[in-house]
C-alpha cells in the first residue's frame, strides 16, 4: 500500500471501531435516555456514520474506478471524415492509487475501445518533488507508467502534450519518456496526421503553469485550412485560444477532484472554474475538460471517479 494510505486506512479502522463501540454503549443505557437525548444522541452517530463511510469509499473505491464517458461533437469547424479519440489524462504515476500496473490496465481498456487517435494531456508524474529527489525505485515506477504508453494501439497515433507535474519532476526526462514510447510528445509544435478522409493537425501547447504556451508558434507551419485539434494540459488557454481549431482536449483539473451535492466542486487548481469539468462551448469554440485517473494533494476522489473520455468529433455540414 502507497504511505499517503497508511493514515486513512487506520482512520477507517479506528473510525469503525468508535462505531462499534458506542453502537454497544447506547444499546446498554437507551430505556434511561430522555427522548431528546436519544435524538441528540441519534443524529450525532448517523451524521459520524455518513462521514465516516463517504471518506471511506471516496479514500479507497472511486479513486480505483474507471469510467469510458463518451462524447460526440458536431463541429462547423471539421470538414473531413470523422474521428474518435481517447483522451486520457492526470495519471500522475506513483500518486497513492496509481502505479505502472494499474496504468497497464487502462492501456488494454483503451486499445479494447478502438480509437482513431489517442490524446494524452499530462502530469504522468505523481508528486511534486524534482527526479533527483526522488529514489531510484520512485523514478522506475513513474518511467515505467510512461513505458506503458508503448502498447496503446490506434492507427493514426498517439499524441501528448506535458503538465505541470513532469516539468517539475524534469520535462526533458518524461519527454524521452514519451518519445521512446512512440509517442509524439509536443511542446508549441505541432504534427500533421496524413489520413484519406483528409488532414488533421494536432497542435499541443507548452503547460501553463510551467512555460510559456504559444498558439501562434504552435500551430506554425501547419497546412492552412486542415482540421485542428489543440491539446493542452491546462483548460485556462481556452479564453486565447481563437476561433478556428474543431477542438480543444484539456485535462489538469481533475474536475475537482471532490463534488459535493448542492454545492459543486469546493476546490478547483484554475483560474477559470467556469472550465474546471466536460464540455464548455463559447465564442465559436468546443473544449473538452477530462476528470483524469489519478489524485493530487488529497488522495481521494468524491462523485469525479477516474474516466476515459471517448470523442467522435464530426462534420456538421455531414449531418446536416
């Protein structure tokens, strides 16, 4: 078991046995209790038991779930032939609920959904510390969930773009990373994907919260008038980004990571919560903002469990 887990599972065990126990203490002394004192007494322990069992299924269930959500875009900015893509995002190896293997086992879900393309949106890396803080056994893990990129199957390819988290732990390593793993790892450039149903380019920007990402300098070069895909890692460029691209693929969010009913997401690390989760249409443009896999901070996850996003983008004048 990951360290980070250690303190929750003997919360929860802990947390059971209080249970237990003033279960057994009550059952003695009930017929003594006035009626105020048993309702007093009554909502105590069930707003403790609710508590005590969302954090254990939001500590040690969802964050090992995985959703395949599936989406479908009707873009006016796509002319050619339609596209699936998987996006997967935030899988942030060596986090408490994510290691090489469990990554392993999202590559064969992915590759049994048959995309196009994959998109892979960043922060491979769990943790903030930089590669020489880390030990030799942390590093093979995280270099090990990128190796895995390797077996994800799709005919046109698999992109990427990098997060905050790699540049930390040190950009230039998850980069090779990647590109050892076939992966075309982009960083304000793009790459043309030559198809029969015509062009498509895929620009990926530099992170945010690390570089300095340029739509202009991303998309240089590319064929004028080719459908365009941009991926970043941050959904914040959304606002720079202008009218023209079919699609933005953005993750980092983790859609909160934590949603509470009625309230919404408490905690989201953007500066526009308005793009923190799913699809945002605005000014002519179509972003799509994935949950992710792994946790970061807390190691937990509340109603936003792991997913695999799923696009079909296509014309609409095709389905006009």
């Amino acid at each position: 078991m990951h360290p980070q887990l250690w303190p929750a599972l003997i919360g929860a065990i802990l947390g059971f046995a209080l249970i237990a126990w003033v279960s057994w203490y009550l059952a003695q002394r009930w017929d003594n209790l006035t009626i105020r004192k048993r309702w007093i007494i009554g909502v105590s322990v069930s707003v403790f038991e609710l508590v005590y069992w969302v954090a254990i299924y939001a500590t040690f269930i969802e964050p090992n779930q995985l959703n395949v959500r599936r989406v479908e875009i009707v873009s006016e900015h796509w002319t050619g032939a339609p596209l699936t893509i998987a996006a997967l995002s935030d899988t942030h190896v060596g986090s408490p609920h994510v290691d090489a293997a469990r990554v392993e086992r999202i590559v064969g879900r992915i590759n049994g959904l048959r995309p196009d393309l994959v998109a892979l949106l960043g922060d491979y890396v769990g943790g903030h510390e930089p590669e020489a803080e880390r030990t030799p056994l942390e590093q093979s893990e995280i270099l090990g969930g990128v190796a895995t990129f390797a077996a994800l199957e799709a005919p046109l390819g698999v992109v990427a773009v990098l997060g905050n988290h790699d540049s930390w732990y040190n950009r230039q390593t998850i980069t090779t990373a990647l590109q050892d793993a076939g992966v075309a790892a982009l960083w304000n450039r793009n790459v043309v994907i030559e198809r029969d149903g015509g062009a498509i380019v895929i620009a990926g920007l530099a992170d945010l919260w690390t570089g300095a990402p340029s739509y202009a300098e991303t998309v240089d070069g590319a064929p004028e008038g080719a459908d365009t895909i941009v991926l970043s890692h941050s959904p914040d460029v959304f606002a720079n980004i202008p009218e023209g691209p079919a699609l933005i693929l953005a993750g980092h969010s983790h859609c909160g990571q934590v949603g509470i009913p009625l309230i919404g997401r408490p905690v989201v690390p953007i500066e526009h919560p308005e793009f923190a989760c799913g699809r945002v249409d605005a000014a002519g443009k179509t972003m799509y903002v994935t949950g992710g896999i792994g946790t970061s901070i807390l190691p937990l996850r509340f109603l936003d469990p792991p997913e695999i996003v799923l696009i079909t983008i296509r014309s609409a004048r095709a389905a006009a």
